[in-house]
C-alpha cells in the first residue's frame, strides 16, 4: 500500500466541508462530556486492575470538570506488568509479521473511525485546541499505517545479502523482548502510539506508562488495541508515579529498552541507571531551546506569521516550540511590529472552542513556572506584550495565561538557556549573520531550527552550519514546529536526545542479528 499521512482538518477544508468538521468534532464533546466520571484501570495481561490508590484527573482548561478517576499502579503492578509481557514475548514475536501488520492495520482504521471521539478527549485532558487534537491523533494514525507499509515493503526485515559458491548470507532483524514505553503529556497520542505501535509491530511486548497529567487518552488507546485483537500481556498499562514504577523498569532485568520522551533531567538518568543492570537501548527525546533566524532580505510578513505560531501554539509546550528568535538589526523594529501584531491575534480561548487558538498550560507547576519566569523577564528584559496570567471570570478556573515576547535580556541569561515549556518567546539582535548561527548554536539543546531569509548563500551556511536535527526555511506554517510521519525524522543532537523518531523507529526498536 502507499502510505499517506492522515490529515483531517486540511481534507475537510480542501472538500469545502469545514462545518461538518466542527458539527463532528462538537458532536464527539457532547459525547465523551457524557462518559465524565468514570473510572479507569491499570491493565495488566489483558485484565483490568483495580488499585488502593486512585488519581482524581481533571481538565486543564476548567478544574472543576473531574474528567474521570484513574487507579494509581505502583512497582508491585510494574513487576506484574513486566512478567506478563516477559511471558506474552516468546508466542508474539515468532508470529509471521503479515499477522502483526493486518491487526495494526486493523486499529488503525478503528482509531480512524472514532478520531474525533478521542481528539475531544485529548482537548479536555491536555488542552489541546480541537485542531492541535485531530492532528495528535491523525499522528497516531499516521505511525500504525507507516510502519505496516514499512513492514511490508522490507519483508519483514529479512534481507539476502550477497553470496559465493559455498554459502549463502541473509540478514534478520528480530525483535528484543520487552520494552518500556514512558510517554510525556503534551502528545499523548501520537508518541504513545508512535513508542508502542513501533516495538510491538516489531514482535516486542511493552509497559507503557503514561504521563500522570493525561493518563485516560492512553487508557482509551491502549484499551483499542487489546479490543481489536492485541493478546493479553503483549500491551500492559501501567499509570502511576514516574519516580516509582520508573525505578522499577530501571531495575529490571526484564526490560530490554526503554522508549522515553520527556526532560533531560530526567531522561539523562534513566541513561544513566539503565546501564547499571545491563548493557539495553535507550531511545530518548529530551527537548529543545529552539531558535528562528530573521534576516534582513527575509519577508517579514511571513517570519512573523511563522514565528508567531511555533512559539505560542499549544501555549508554547512543544519540545520543538520557538523560543528564541534572532532578529537583524536594521529590520528589528519592522519584524518586532509584526509579530506583536500576529501574536496579540492570537486567541486565547477555552481549548474546545472553535476560536481557539492558545488554551490553558497543563498544570500547576506550568502555571507557577510562567509566573516566575515572567517575574524573571520583567527584572532584567522588556515585556513587549503578554507576561501576565489570566483570572477574570471566564478562565479563573483554568490554567491560562498570556503570550509573552520579552526583548533585551542579557545574552546569557537563563531564559535564553533554559527550556521553559510556557509561552515565553526571547527576542535578540544581531548585526552579522555568522553571529546569529554562534548564539543560535551556543545552546546544551539541538532538536529543531527555522531561519528566514532571500540570500542563497545565508540558507546554505545556515543549512550547513546549523546544530539542529530538524531545521526549516523560510515556513510559513510554523518556524520550528511540525514534522510529519513519513516525511521527516524527529530527533536533535546534543542534550536533545539520542535517537529521531518517525522514520527509523522500526528499524531501531529491531534487534539486528
């Protein structure tokens, strides 16, 4: 089959059928608004697990709303978890892979059908805006059909090589054993889909631990699978602590790698305590401290535009979010017209709205971390625009704030080093080009990069110089953000992260024999 990457708002739009995409997507709010309340479980060898512990899951964007209550495993059900998937290994990896594709072939057009059930569900839990949420799960989609395209078109991985007269070579790749799949809240989704689909197409079971923030999408998910025909402990769910039950995957001599998207604090020491128990993979995606380059033959209009979205989207809590721009000097006040032009736009908005365009942060600490860094900004920058909360009547009870371009800082300052996670963009100036590659260069991080510019010979040092794993030119879409299934490999260097994504999973999560 060809593969295509699934992309429902812009297919409605191209078919001049944008109302019906709202009346359904409105329709799937009405939906899983019923369904408020329930109670989910930890799901081991294909049996739902009630806890001692439960964990009260409310929405973002109003915290009055209990979405649901999620039982809270700890290690004992992690040391289940894992024996299940140990013992669910040896039948599921020696089945022919052309099983394994036609059963993921199968979830994903059930995830096709119910996609605007389950992006309703991610707007409330994460706070993604409805467009934000259809593309989460589009991405899904997109991993499970990419992957069994590419299961298929390489035979299973099983290569000849060349021969001789008296022997013949062929090289199989198999599958390790178990892994554990540690997702992060902000693509709940698609990366929890991407990890898993990846290893378990592959012929390897899994424990996925989803992020705490938005347990009940990977519920949702990982109940799909094991409805279409997943055997039992070939995928277990595991929500809980990350402290706990990581610690546990850690120490276990069980797991044969561990897939993680998350901070370099903390992914930095799962690298660091996986090898303790034996030489294992670890795939990890550490975020970025992303820079945009403007120069002066750029067409302002669109680097602002560009600028404006990747830093701000999604309230700026993207690992490939814009959060340094580097403006030259002599268009800094064109540039910076523009964008507050395009950012004050922007609308902030209850994520289930259809106007929105910026919803809530995802939780407390989020919420405290833009106060203080804001504080942070005010001291020793200029706010241009943004820099506040927001807690009149119609967000008190969520966690909203504002988008925030903050210009002047010191060019070491903590904000220019640090990832913030928050809609905070720093804005800086330069004279010469080779001084914006330096500062955009002068960062622990290198996942993704944008530049804006007419000159050729600029986009070619940029495109050769540049320490990014993802880098864009002159987009309009987005400055840093957006790389789809298929079409680009997701991954930096340096503190980053260790392995892209998208494109080379399959090969990875394989064991070459």
């Amino acid at each position: 089959m060809v593969f295509k990457n699934e992309d429902t708002f812009q297919t409605f739009l191209d078919r001049k059928q944008e109302n019906q995409f709202h009346n359904l997507y409105e329709k799937a709010v009405n939906l899983v608004s019923s369904e408020f309340g329930r109670t989910y479980h930890v799901i081991i060898n294909g049996k739902k697990v009630s806890t001692s512990q439960i964990m009260i899951r409310t929405s973002p964007a109003d915290r009055r709303i209990i979405l649901g209550y999620m039982q809270k495993g700890n290690s004992t059900h992690a040391k289940k978890a894992i024996h299940a998937a140990m013992e669910a290994f040896e039948e599921w990896s020696t089945i022919d892979y052309k099983k394994r594709v036609k059963l993921f072939r199968k979830i994903g057009t059930i995830l096709k059908k119910r996609k605007f059930e389950l992006s309703a569900w991610l707007t409330f839990e994460n706070g993604k805006n409805r467009y934000e949420s259809i593309a989460d799960i589009d991405e899904a989609i997109d991993f499970i059909m990419y992957y069994s395209d590419e299961m298929e078109k390489n035979n299973g991985f099983v290569t000849k090589k060349s021969e001789s007269s008296n022997e013949q070579n062929t090289s199989i790749m198999k599958p390790y054993g178990v892994w554990a799949i540690i997702a992060p809240f902000n693509f709940p989704a698609a990366i929890l889909v991407g990890m898993s689909a990846g290893a378990l197409i592959t012929g390897n079971t899994v424990i996925v631990k989803p992020a705490s923030d938005t347990p009940i999408i990977g519920y949702k998910i990982v109940e799909i699978m094991i409805e279409a025909g997943i055997p039992n402990g070939v995928i277990n769910f595991v929500p809980g602590s990350g402290v706990e039950i990581g610690k546990t995957i850690i120490d276990s001599n069980e797991i044969a790698g561990v897939v993680f998207t998350g901070s370099r604090e903390v992914g930095y020491r799962l690298m660091s305590e996986s090898k303790k128990t034996k030489p294992r993979p670890v795939i990890a995606e550490l975020g970025g401290k992303n820079a945009t380059i403007v120069t002066d033959t750029a067409n302002l209009d669109m680097a602002a535009e560009g600028v404006a979205k990747a830093a701000f989207s999604y309230s700026g809590q993207k690992c490939s979010a814009c959060s340094r721009v580097y403006v030259q000097r002599n268009v800094k006040s064109q540039f910076l017209s523009k964008l507050l032009e395009k950012t004050k736009k922007l609308k902030v908005e209850n994520p289930k709205e259809k106007e929105s365009y910026v919803g809530p942060l995802i939780n407390l600490d989020a919420y405290n971390n833009f106060k203080k860094y804001s504080r942070l900004a005010s001291k020793y920058g200029n706010i241009l625009t943004g820099g506040s909360v927001i807690r009149n009547k119609e967000f008190k009870h969520g966690f909203y704030v504002e988008p925030t371009i903050v210009d002047g800082l010191p060019i070491n300052h903590p904000l220019l080093k640090k990832e913030l996670f928050v809609p905070i963009l720093c804005v800086t100036e330069y004279d010469k080009f080779d001084n914006a590659i330096k500062m955009t260069n002068e960062s622990e991080y290198g996942l993704t990069s944008g530049i804006y510019s007419n000159k050729k010979d600029e986009i070619f040092k940029f495109l050769q110089d540049i320490e990014a794993g993802v880098i864009y030119v002159n987009r309009k879409k987005s400055s840093t953000t957006g790389a789809m299934v298929g079409r680009q490999s997701f991954g930096g260097w340096k503190d980053s992260g260790t392995t892209p994504e998208k494109v080379l999973a399959v090969d990875i999560i394989l064991h070459n024999l």
